[in-house]
C-alpha cells in the first residue's frame, strides 16, 4: 500500500475533463430543436405548409386608382360590389346579400371549427417566419367577418362592422395609397389543400397569376 494514493482520495477528484489541456476548447454542442428550419425555397415552404402548423394570411388589397374603390366603405352596397360586381341593390338587401355570400363561402370552405387569429409573432408553433398569403375578396371577408379576438369561428354568424372599417394604406407613391381587409390565421394541421393551390398560383409572376375573383 505504500505509495498508492487512498482510495477516497481518488473518488473526490472527480473525473477529468477532455478539454482541460491548457488551452481552449474548440468543441461545442449547439442545440437547432427538432426541425432544420424554415426552406428558403418558396415552392417547398408551400408544400410543407399543406402538412405542418402555419400561419396564412387572407387579404383584399384596393388602391384609390382602382376602378372598385369606393369611399363610403361603411355601407353595404360598395362591399357587395367587391364580390358581386354590377349589383344593384339598396343598402338593407345588399347588406343581407353580402352576409348570404359570406355564409356560402364558409360552407364551402374546408377549415376547422375554431382557429387562433392574430399576429405571426403570437405563433403558438414558435416560428416567426410569415406564412402565405391569398388575396381573395371573399375569404378574406370570411376571416375577418367571423374573428372575435383571438379566434376565428366557423359558426359565428358574419358580422359586417369589422368590414365597414378597412385599414387605410400609406405609400410614398399616390397609386398605392388605398384600404386593405386582412386577417391570419394559424391551421395547426396544415393549411387545406384548395386554399394551398390558390396560394400557388398567387404565388407565380404576375403575368401568369389567373384572375382572384375568379
């Protein structure tokens, strides 16, 4: 036993360290979670939103030189016009009409029940990265219609007021000055497949985009 070193002795030094060499580490564990982030690549961020958590963003965009802009956006009659062209019916029916259209549109629509409203940033999946958008009078309508706060609800009857109230559009340039309906919402399975494909094709240049009111 002489010149061993007692065997406590040996226990309380604890195990070495692989880096303790007299100089830095250049090792180091980086933790990226469970995904590989979001693809640069446009067409393949579409794909994987048909399958995955993501946020669409569903708007109507008017600009004061487009022939359907209208000034007196607090009636029913101008936002008729946006999804029923050449309508000519007084304010009451034409109010009636439009919660008709909307309600039509919903039945057709395949989306869940209830879905979260609000701001990319509120993300309940932790990205950030802005979902896609369609530029659709009607769906656009449908999500801002029914949104109650922070939800969307299928069978909340339409409400007009939230219509009647655009938010106004600032530029530098005069032909960009206009309203815009928007609201997003967050498809904790995916976003739907006919809503994916409208995507898609909003999402070709602009000379091959077909016509949204379409």
């Amino acid at each position: 036993m002489t010149g061993q070193a007692p065997r406590a002795a040996i226990h309380d030094s604890g195990p070495g360290l692989l880096h303790n060499s007299g100089y830095a580490h250049t090792a180091s564990i980086v933790w990226r979670g469970l995904g590989r982030g979001a693809p640069s690549d446009p067409d393949e961020r579409l794909k994987l939103a048909g399958s995955r958590g993501t946020w669409l963003r569903l708007t109507l965009s008017i600009g004061q030189s487009d022939g359907r802009y209208h000034r007196e956006w607090n009636t029913a009659a101008p936002l008729l016009e946006l999804v029923q062209p050449g309508h000519r019916l007084a304010p009451v029916a034409a109010q009636r009409r439009l919660i008709e259209l909307i309600e039509e549109h919903t039945a057709k629509l395949d989306w869940p029940p209830c879905l979260i409203a609000g701001a990319p940033r509120a993300n309940p999946g932790g990205s950030s990265q802005p979902g896609p958008t369609i530029d659709h009078a009607l769906s656009a309508f449908v999500a801002v219609s029914k949104s109650i706060g922070s939800l969307w609800l299928r069978n909340r009857p339409a409400r007009l007021a939230p219509l009647h109230s655009p938010r106004l559009m600032e530029s530098s340039s005069t032909s960009m000055r206009g309203v815009c309906w928007s609201q997003t919402l967050w498809f904790p399975e995916g976003i739907p497949s006919d809503l994916l494909k409208q995507a898609a094709q909003q999402s070709q240049p602009r000379t091959h985009r077909p016509n949204p009111m379409g």
